[in-house]
C-alpha cells in the first residue's frame, strides 16, 4: 500500500527536520532554523496526504474507517498531533528551539510505527468493539493530550538544560533556548491543555466502554494507568497553582507525568507481555 | 459546615484537611497504590500469581487485600479522605472567592498604577471630560460591574469581568466529588450479573460478577437467534442477538450488538460473548456387517427412537457431549441399543475418533463403552452434531450512571473555565496633564497574569484609536 511507503518516507522528514533544527543550535545561523521550518512543514503536509490516503485506501479495500485503529495507525496520528501542536506553539512563540526537543518526538515516533517488527502496517477490519462513534472522539482527543504533555515534557528538558548555562556562558545552544520564566509558562500552558484534553480521552473512552462493555469503569491496566497520569498532572497542577511551585520541580514532575503517558501508553502491553512471560 | 467562630477555624482537624499539601500527598499515593493493582494480578487473575508465593506471603496479601486493590479497605479510604479533602478546602476557600465577588472597588484607587509600563498609558490634546464621554461606552461595553467617579480635574473608571471565572474550580471539584458519589451508589444499588442463553432458550435469572449467586431479573429474556460473521481475514466482523423481553403485561423484541445494548425495565443488556453448545440432531453412518451388509444414514434427535436398519432392534441417542469428558477430544453422542434380543447396552461414538486413538491406548478403547462396534454386526459412525449458538450477555443495573455522567459534563466546562479564562479588573485613571489629558489603564487578574497584560495593552491602544490621539506617550 503506498500510504506506508509515504509514511516510511516521512520519518526522514522529520529527522531531517530534527537534524536541522539542532544545526541551527549549534551553528546559531537563521537560514538553518528557517530551513528546519519549512522541512517540518512540508513534512507535516506530505504525513496529512499519507493519513488521508490511508484512509481512503481503508474504503477501497471494503473496510472503510478512520486510521486510528491499532498501533501503527496510532502511532503515527500521534507523531501528527505531536507536530502540528509544535508548529502551533512555533508560530506562537516566534521561537524555533523547541523544534529540536519538539521533532525527534514524531521521528521516534514514525520510525517506531514504520521499522519495528512487531508493529503491523496492514489496514485492518474492525473489530466489534471498536465499532463505535467514540473511536474518533476518544483517540483524538488522547493524542492531542499525549502531544501537549509531550511537548511539555521536550520544554522541561530544555528547562533544565537552560539551568546549566552558566552567566556569561557562550555557547550558542544553551543561549537560543529562551529564558527559564518562558519555558516555566510554556510548560504550564501545554501542561493544562494536555490535562483538559486527557480528561476529555478519560471521559469519551469512559462513555465508550458504558456502551461497549456494559461499565464505565473497571480498572483496567490501561485505565488505571491513564487515571495514574492525570493524578500526577493534577498533582503538578495544584503545586504550581497553589503552592507557589516553579521552574525545576514542575519540569521534573512534567518529566515523570510524561513518562506515565508513555507507560500508559506502551508500557501496559509490556505489563501484560511480562505477564505471559512469566507464565512459561 | 464551615464554623463561624474564627478561632473554632484553628482546630488542628481543619487545618489537616484544609491544606493542599494534604491533596498533593493523596494524589501522589492514590497515583501509587494504582501502580500496584496493575503490577499485582488482580481477582480472577491472581491464582496463578498466589501459587507462586509462600503462605505467609499469601497470608499477607490476603490481608492486605492486594488482591482487589481498588476495592480495599484502605483504597476506600484514600479516596474518601480525597474527598473529605476536597470538601473541606472548597469550604474554607468559598467565603474569600464570595468576598471576592461581591466587593466592588474604589474606581479612584491608586495602587494599581503604581507601576503602569509605557503601554498602558498614553496622551491625548482632548479634555478630560471630552475623552471620558469616549472612553467609558466603549469600556463599559466590554466590563461589568463598571463604576465611575469624577475628582476634580480627573476621571476614574473600575470594570471587571470573567466573575464565573472565580467559581470554576468549585465546578471542577463538585464533578469529582459527583463522579464518585455515581460510583458509590452504583456498587451499593446496582448490580453486575451475566448469563448465557443459547438459541431458542430463554432465562429470568443472571448470575452475579462478584458473588456468582443467581439474581433474578423480574421478566424473561429469549434468545431467537444469534449470529457471528467474520472478515475475509478471519477476524470477527459482528455479533448480533435477536432477543425477545417478555414482563408481565409487555413483550419488546430487540436486537442486541456489542456497541448498541439495549435496555429493559431499567436493567440494561450488552452483548459480551458467545459460544456455541451442541443442539439435539446428529447424523450417524450405520455400517452393517455381513449379510445383508448396508451402509445407511440416519438423522437422530435425542431422545428418540430409531429402528435399526437390519430390524434387530431400535436405538436412542440419549447424550450428546460438546467435548467428550472435557479433554479436547470434541464432541461424541451416547448411543443406547435395545435390542428385540439380549441386553440393553450403551456407548459413546466420536466425530474425531483419531483424537481418541491418538489419546487412548488399544487396549482402552476396547472397553465397551467406547467401542462403536459394541453392538455386532454394527458399527456406529458420528458424521454431524448440530450445534446450536448461546449468547453470553452482560446483565447490569447502575443507577450511579447520571451521576458520573453530570460529573463528566461539569468537569469539561470547569476544567475549561479554570484554565483559560480569570476573573479581570481593570480601572482606567483620566486626568488633566499639562495642555492636554492622560490616560491610564491598569488590571489585576487572579490567574494567567501574562494575559491580563497583554488584555491592557490592547484595551489601551483601542482607546487611543477611538480618541484619535497622536500616540504620544507619556
């Protein structure tokens, strides 16, 4: 199928994108970081057509629906939401060094869905219980969450990195990073429409499983897990809001909020998986 | 709830429950405790996992209840400190934000201009009257609550705006607080049962998740029909259930498919799963040996009797097993002879008599009672057991459900109120300077201070647009 030919192709898209931005870091020249720009623009263009077309392939083969159905197709919207969130933040911010935190994102991403073994890149039919109004709702909503704590989490590596810059420090890295009150409120602003839009996945997928298994809720590995990532944010939430806390602590609790995301994510299989291995 | 008397607010009790550092802790452990039910097999999972641990570990986890982590005692009450939490903060933080809501300040007060940046400022050559006559439609246009007072040679104005904003967080913790208050009263009034009814039968009992006891529903489900359909690929394309609710005076017939359950007198129904059990026609191959030897095709229902086709007798088909002693040998049909002649005897016959051979060694499978030439001169083939579908529904009541849902909807809005909107107030000082007037706006707001800057910045340059003045700044 020619949608994951494109989406193979992608993935040097935006390791060339990524390779870019971390030119212009390093060399502090303009022509790099604008370079960097239109790479992961064009990228992003050319990922949306594959998406498209992955779709309307899924029609043609008498299977037709939206591609975020398994782990290749989600994947790959993830890499999508992770990117076109950073060009948002890009043009909001004027600032192109998050792009080098921002873009190896989406290529891990991408390379992960396209060269892993155990990632299948068929279309497949639904099953039963994925047919459901909800799918659309939920997975969008739990992606574009996923991407803004992502991009949080890319903030507070930048956030700590930017501590090291000693005053009067010349390295040209560390001083294209902005300043440690932007990154604060940067991350804090990804950080809450991460946290709305994870609480609207909870909810669409909550409403979903009502309808599909007959309960809201039934603590599953990755329900709880997805309930263990929003209490942690909540937790990051009302330190800040409350208790005054900044800079160092909210990026380290950012960081552990994002590597709670990606066990929600990943790491349930790999609970399972060690399960069955342990059954042997 | 929330005590009067200033000093009863000292008792150390709401002082624990009052703080956030109380919230931040509960978060962090109910974070915690979770990681541990999703590590440790939970219920149905946990015997393997229990066979490996030695019996004081079992003992243990046991008591601990490690095993139904969220259903413990102690995760009871993590979450109802949680809430107790939750209630007590919101308590002691109401009366502020109510203060907060129905104060109306000075418009001439001074502090909020104690630092006006160059852009929140600007000249005019109009009077002052003249630019207060412009400024304050426009302003009160867009503020609330607006309050104007005039001094001598000045004009001071007070608006706000975002009022709701204020509340938002109250929104956000009621929803949690009606999210679990949905489920408490699910787990104590409603129920989890499932039951399975095969194709043509019909129940009004399911049984209980937890307890496994019968739970009579008050009416009677029937099964018409099920139906499974598969994807070229093999995977499973659809389950569909016809059933039919038959209560008292009214009959509904429904068709039930996993995503579309359906309810009934307040119980609702999901199509969860499905099997297959066998229904009660078989075909049988009746070798007859010797003279006159015959090879005949008999279509038999249990229990009834065929006449053997050499006229030796007659036959009945009184067992039909899916899975012959539940060892994966498949499924076998018990055969019971009463011929005209001799005793009464009875066998099994295979449809996979290679899996018996290949299971049981020569000298067994001489027994008689698994030998279908038992009966001489007739051997007994199985070619064809009828199966019949049976659909497993899952059986609930949850009146909890409008709770959680309400929760739901309030938290969205909540959450969106508290994050990205706050609560503005904003005076505008006008006042003769030199030959012509100054214009000063200032704000406060209780969240996002970078916007609340950027909103006086625009504000100002929009009112410098309007008065037409020359952009000198002051």
């Amino acid at each position: 199928m020619i949608n994951t030919v494109i989406l193979s192709y992608v993935t040097f898209g935006y390791f060339a994108a990524f390779m870019a931005y971390l030119c212009m870091m390093v060399m502090g020249r303009d022509i790099l970081g604008r370079a960097a720009t239109a790479i992961t623009l064009a990228t992003l263009g050319v990922h949306t057509f594959a998406i498209i077309l992955r779709w309307v392939e899924s029609y043609q083969l008498g299977i037709g629906h939206a591609p975020m159905s398994n782990l290749y197709e989600s994947l790959i919207f993830f890499a999508w939401t992770i990117v076109l969130l950073y060009v948002l933040v890009e043009w909001r911010t004027r600032n192109r060094s998050i792009g080098a935190f921002a873009t190896p994102l989406a290529f891990l991403a991408m390379a992960y869905a396209s060269y892993s073994p155990n990632v299948t890149e068929r279309i497949q039919p639904l099953v039963p219980a994925l047919k459901s109004n909800w799918l659309i709702a939920h997975v969008i909503t739990c992606f574009f969450g996923y991407a803004a704590f992502g991009i949080a989490f890319g903030l507070s590596i930048m956030f700590l990195l930017k501590r090291r810059q000693s005053p009067g420090g010349r390295s040209t890295f560390l001083s294209l990073i902005p300043s440690p009150s932007l990154l604060d409120e940067l991350i804090y602003q990804m950080v809450l429409i991460g946290f709305l839009l994870l609480t609207l996945g909870i909810i669409t997928g909550s409403v979903w499983a009502h309808s599909a298994w007959g309960s809201y809720w039934s603590w599953d590995p990755k329900e709880t897990w997805s309930l263990i990532t929003w209490l942690v944010y909540a937790a990051l939430l009302h330190s800040r809001l409350i208790r005054g806390w900044r800079g160092k602590r909210i990026a380290l609790l950012s960081i552990v909020g994002f590597a709670c995301v990606l066990f929600t994510y990943f790491g349930v299989n790999y609970l399972a998986g060690l399960h069955s291995y342990a059954k042997v | 709830m929330k005590p009067k008397d200033s000093a009863q607010k000292n008792y150390a009790a709401w002082r624990f429950f009052s703080s956030v550092r109380l919230t931040l802790v509960l978060l962090i452990l109910l974070a915690a405790v979770s990681i541990v039910g999703t590590v440790i097999p939970q219920r149905q999972g946990m015997q393997e996992f229990a066979q490996g641990l030695s019996p004081g570990m079992l003992e243990v986890f046991r008591a601990l209840q490690l095993f139904d982590v969220y259903h413990s005692f102690w995760f009871r009450i993590l979450i109802s400190t949680l809430a107790l939490n939750l209630i007590v903060c919101s308590l002691d933080r109401l009366p502020a934000t109510l203060r907060r809501l129905r104060s109306s300040p000075k418009p001439d007060r001074k502090k909020p201009f104690e630092e006006t940046p160059p852009e929140h400022r600007f000249r005019t050559d109009r009077a002052v009257g003249e630019v207060a006559g412009v400024v304050e439609p426009l302003f009160r246009k867009k503020y609330k609550k607006t309050s104007r007072k005039d001094g001598e040679s000045e004009v001071f104005l007070y608006g706000e705006r975002g009022r709701l904003s204020l509340f938002a967080v109250y929104v956000v913790h009621l929803s949690v607080l009606l999210i679990l208050a949905g489920g408490i009263v699910g787990s104590t009034l409603g129920f989890e049962a499932f039951v399975n009814i095969p194709e043509g039968g019909s129940v009004d009992t399911a049984r209980l998740r937890d307890t496994r006891s019968p739970k009579p529903l008050g009416f009677r489900v029937e099964c018409l029909d099920f139906d499974v359909s598969f994807y070229e690929n093999g995977s499973p394309k659809e389950y569909r259930a016809e059933l039919r609710f038959v209560g008292g005076e009214s009959t509904q017939e429904a068709t039930l498919r996993v995503n579309h359950p359906f309810t009934f007198q307040g119980i609702r129904f999901y199509q969860a799963s499905y099997g297959s059990i066998p229904g009660n026609a078989v075909e049988l191959l009746i070798r007859r040996e010797g003279s006159p030897g015959a090879e005949t095709r008999v279509h038999a229902r249990r229990g009834e009797e065929v006449p053997l086709p050499g006229g030796e007798g007659a036959f009945v088909v009184d067992d039909i097993r899916q899975d012959f002693m539940r060892m994966g040998m498949g499924p076998a049909v018990r055969i019971a002879v009463q011929p005209t002649a001799g005793e009464d005897l009875a066998f099994w016959v295979f449809l996979h008599p290679e899996r018996v051979a290949s299971r049981f060694s020569e000298s067994f499978r001489a027994f008689p009672k698994l030998n279908p030439s038992a009966f001489e001169p007739y051997t007994f083939l199985l070619s064809d057991v009828e199966t019949r579908y049976y659909t497993g529904l899952q059986v609930n009541r949850d009146p909890g459900v409008p709770f959680v849902w309400a929760g739901f909807f309030l938290i969205v809005f909540g959450l969106f109120a508290a994050f990205f909107t706050s609560h503005r107030r904003v005076w505008i000082r006008i006042e003769a300077a030199g030959d012509g007037t100054l214009v000063r706006v200032a704000g406060t707001s209780n969240k996002n201070p970078v916007g609340a800057e950027r909103e006086m910045t625009q504000l100002a340059s929009r009112l410098r647009e309007h008065l037409g003045a020359q952009g000198r700044q002051a």
